[in-house]
C-alpha cells in the first residue's frame, strides 16, 4: 500500500517536473523558428544567443521566465509573446556576476508592454540591491502600440530605475536592432552605450514621419545609425562590427570597471615591469612647435602592456579619453591629441572629457591628464554652440573630482585651457611637466601681438621686432621652470621615466580620502 502511494507521488512529481520543462522549452523558443531566421537573415544574433555569448558557460540564471502580457487590446488578448519578449537575469561575466534584460526581436518585435518593463525593473532593482552591473540588449520596436500608457508608463520606471543607479552601479546598453521615440533615453541616461554596426539605429522620430513632418527624406542608418551616433554626436561610445564583437567589447569594458562605487576597482596584473623606462618618449616631440606626435604612443608607453581600451574614439577626436591599467590598476586617461586641430578644447572635446571624468570619479579610477592644448577653440561657432557652457562642464568635472588626479603637461598648455587640463588649482593632487612644456596665457606670438601692438607696428621692420618679442616672451614663459619656481609645477621628468613617476603616485595616492561638504549635490553647466 504504501509502495503504491509512493510510486503515485512519484508519477504526479514526474509530470510536474515534465510539465515544467515542456513549459520552460516553449518559453525558450522565443517568436518561433521562422522569426528566429529572420533575425538570422538580418545578420543578428537572438537575444538567447547574445547571452550565450556574454556569460560565462552555463552561469546564466533567467528571471521571471513565465511572465506574461495581461492587456485584452487591439488583438492582444489570448496572444502568446513568449517571455513578454525580453529576457531578464543574471549571470557571470568573466566570473562576476552581472544582471541584464535581453528584448527578444523574434517575439513582437520585443515591443515593450507594462509587464515586460516590470521584468526590466525586477532586475534593474536586483542589480541595484546587489550592487553589481546592469547591462540592457536593446532590440526592440519601442513602446508596444497595443498596450498604449501602461507601456510608456513601462519605460518611465526605466528612467527612473537608471537616474537612481546613476554613479551607484555602472549601466551599459548596447542598441543591437531599432531603438526609436523616447526608448533612446534609458541608453542616454546609461553610462555606456554600444552600437551595432548595419542592424542598429536610433532616434527620437523615424523616417517616415520626419517625411511627413518636415518633408525631409533620408534613411534609418543616416538618420542615427552608428555612424552617426558615434562620429557627429558622441550619443554612441562603442561602434561595433557585429553582434559578437559588440558582446566582446562589453566584456572588456566590464574588466575594467568594479561592480559599484562601494567595489574594489579589479586588478589585473599583466606582469609588466614596474620600473620600465621608455627612452622613446625622449625624443617623441618633434622641434618645430607646430609638427604634431601621436599622443597614443604615450599612453602606450605608460599603460601596462600597451593596451588601452577607448571609448569615443570617432568623435572629438581633438582629445583622447581612455582606461588604462597601471600595475593592474584600472587609471582613466584624459589626453589633448595633438593630431586634431592642434588638441584645442571645443564644444565636444570638453563634454567628451567632462562625462568621462565624472564617471571614473563615481567609480573611484584615479584621472591621469596628459596636456598638450593651445587653447579653447576661437570662433563664432564655437560662441554660438555654447563654448562658455560647455568648456565650464570641463572645469566643473575635474574639481569635483575627489580621486587621485595626476597631470602631466607634455608640450602647450596654454590660457584657459591650461586650467582646464586639471591644472593645480583644479585639485590635481600632483603636476609633472615635460622639459618640452611650455605654460603661458597665450602663444608667444598671439601674445606679442597684443602686447607689443604699437612698438610692433612702429618698428622699421614690424615681423623682425614680433620674432624678438616674441622669442623674449618665449624663453621667459615657453617652459616649465618659470611655473616650477612658483610651485605650480611640482616636478619637472625626464620622459623615459613618466610610467615610473606615474606608479610611484598612484601607490602614493592610493588612500586619497576626502571630506564631503554638506549639501545636497552640485550643480554642474549641464
Ligand atoms: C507592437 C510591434 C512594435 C510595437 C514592432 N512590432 N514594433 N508590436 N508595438 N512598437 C511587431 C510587429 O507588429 C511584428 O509583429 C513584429 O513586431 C516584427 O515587426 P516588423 O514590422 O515585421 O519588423 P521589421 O519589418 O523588421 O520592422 C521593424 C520596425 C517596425 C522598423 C521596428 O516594426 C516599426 O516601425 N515598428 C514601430 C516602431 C515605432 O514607431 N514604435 C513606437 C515608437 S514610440 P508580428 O506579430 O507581425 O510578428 C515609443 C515611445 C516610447 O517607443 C516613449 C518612451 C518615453
């Protein structure tokens, strides 16, 4: 009798258990085999294979695999979107953990409904209390029309979800399909965003109604393809070739970033030498002040093993922003490039530089600043875009910044823009300057020619007066011992030995504390 009821028991529990895996099977199997093949034919992963590729094998754990749509709208009622079209979890990534929601194209288009917003919000929210990362793989047709407000309502708690987490855990989109309307602002308010190159675009309005509104006609992808996104306006940090690339590169990003502001930035030992010199860097600055160098083979010489990670790298190209690692240290790089317009600060450059400052400060990577800069871009344009407001963001970010920030003026620092590169009275911790430094108000030149405008203008030959002006300013100002004896420099390097200096600070530093001033935050020149 009692073998019976158990082998009964045992039946019942078989079932249950079947019934869950058949359950679970049809839930996995997303918008269907024929949907899945069209995102094939697109050149696009599906969101299951994206996180195959992302998490460490078999460390994925879905979350609120079984919930469903609830509207009865515009055919909606008994329509199976399997997952509500998104999936959400968390998993590991390199061995840690990192949540992440996954909109699934195959299964309406991964329109987003109320529920699958609050299958994004469940995790968002785990991720927060967990203090870990937050990835979103955005593929999606945007608010689904079906649902109407709930669905905006969906992507309100998104926002909301990616304010609060701002600074508190990092939070990275990748747009791996369309992202239209108001969907692009949870990758706008994230800290990184990636783009597929070919099979991603966003926009606040499509093609179609931008026709109708304004009778302008053009595609999706110049409309805000990657391209565009990552070259004219910076709204796309990473461009990528594919959706595995894509993945990749989202992989290394995380290795260099902790799980939250409260984490230990990761170390990772390259084993490269401490005491490396690098006598190239003697002689990388050309002798005509006007010939440019490649700033990046700088920041090679000075990062552990070459290697550099840049985000940015299409657009503002006048400075260079990028993680490196020192002694397995993650360190973010703010360089002038002297290759672009001579790396004058603009309207982008300084919003470039601004947002990159302001996130390794709330994640506690030390600012390590490289200046080589003639100025602030002159000119109406730069007036009228708002090169006041703009270049003040800059200021603004690196005097918040409480991390250790180390300076290294390479060759021009020049004016307002000297300030700017996290000069003394910005709060950088520590100034080193080339022999090749020259830090003055202005060009020797420029200078003169306010200067000296009469005598230069009275003299029997007014170019060989400027020349000798000049050369007097020049010799007073166009180097770092006039700033090093008023202390504004604190140590003038030989090149070779930048890496070395750069290590020994950063070891220095390391216990930087800072008292916070009571109030309720900043207000930064947004
Ligand atoms: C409901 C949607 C949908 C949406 C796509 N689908 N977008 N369902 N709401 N927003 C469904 C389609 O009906 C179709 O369902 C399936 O997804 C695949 O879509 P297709 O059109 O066949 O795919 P494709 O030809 O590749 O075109 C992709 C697309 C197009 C360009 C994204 O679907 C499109 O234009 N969608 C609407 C985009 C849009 O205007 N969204 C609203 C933006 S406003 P079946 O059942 O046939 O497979 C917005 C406001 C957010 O999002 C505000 C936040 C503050």
């Amino acid at each position: 009798m009692t073998m019976k009821k158990k082998h009964k028991n045992h039946g019942n529990t078989f079932h249950k258990i079947s019934m869950l895996e058949q359950n679970t099977a049809d839930v996995m199997a997303l918008g269907g085999q024929e949907m899945i093949q069209k995102q094939h034919d697109l050149g696009k992963l599906t969101a299951r294979e994206r996180l195959d590729a992302l998490f460490d094998a078999g460390s994925f754990n879905e979350v609120q695999l079984f919930v469903k749509h609830r509207s009865h709208l515009f055919g909606l009622e008994g329509k199976t979107i399997h997952a509500d079209g998104v999936i959400t979890g968390y998993g590991k990534v390199g061995g840690r953990i990192v949540f992440v929601a996954a909109q699934d194209f195959t299964s309406s288009g991964g329109s987003l409904g109320e529920m699958h917003a609050k299958k994004i919000w469940k995790v968002m929210d785990m991720a927060f209390e967990a203090r870990k990362p937050f990835i979103a793989l955005n593929d999606s047709g945007g608010a689904r029309i079906q649902e109407g407000v709930p669905a905006l309502d969906g992507y309100g708690g998104i926002f909301y979800r990616n304010t609060r987490a701002s600074g508190y855990i990092p939070q990275i989109t990748a747009i791996m399909g369309p992202t239209a309307g108001g969907a692009v602002y949870s990758p706008a308010l994230t800290d990184w965003v990636f783009m597929v190159q070919n099979t991603s675009y966003m926009y606040i309005t499509g093609p179609d109604v931008i026709k109708s509104i304004i009778g302008e006609e053009i595609s999706h992808e110049d409309l805000g393809g990657p391209l565009i996104h990552s070259s004219k306006n910076g709204v796309c940090h990473f461009s990528t070739s594919n959706d595995q690339d894509c993945i990749k590169k989202i992989q290394a990003l995380l290795s260099y970033l902790p799980d939250s502001c409260h984490s230990p930035v990761p170390i990772l030992d390259l084993g490269d030498d401490p005491d490396r010199i690098a006598p190239e860097l003697d002689e990388i600055i050309p002798n005509e002040p006007s010939k440019s160098y490649d700033m990046k083979e700088i920041i090679k010489c000075i990062a552990d093993g070459g290697q550099y990670f840049e985000p940015h790298a299409a657009w503002a190209h006048n400075i260079i922003v990028c993680f490196i690692r020192v002694m397995g240290q993650t360190v973010g790089v703010i360089a002038n490039n002297p290759k672009y317009y001579a790396g004058v600060l603009d309207v982008h450059a300084s919003d470039k530089a601004a947002r990159f400052i302001r996130f390794c400060d709330a994640f506690n990577i030390p600012l390590l600043t490289l200046a080589d800069v003639p100025g602030y871009m002159p000119g109406s344009r730069q007036e009228q875009l708002g090169i006041i407001s703009h270049g003040a963001k800059l200021l603004h970010a690196y005097a918040e910044a409480t991390v250790p920030k180390i300076t290294v003026v390479i060759r021009k620092d020049y004016g307002g823009a000297y300030i700017a590169m996290c000069s003394k009275q910005l709060g950088a911790d520590y100034v080193m300057a080339w022999p090749s430094a020259e830090i003055a108000v202005l060009g020797s030149e420029a200078a003169c020619n306010i200067v000296y405008r009469k005598e230069i203008m009275t003299a029997a030959d007014p170019q060989a007066k400027r020349i000798e002006l000049a050369k007097a300013y020049e010799d007073h100002f166009s180097n770092p011992y006039f700033s090093a004896g008023l202390g504004i420099i604190d140590e003038i390097i030989l090149p070779r030995d930048t890496r070395r200096k750069i290590i020994s600070l950063l070891e220095t530093l390391q216990n930087k504390s800072h008292a916070a001033i009571a109030k309720k935050h900043n207000n930064i020149p947004l």
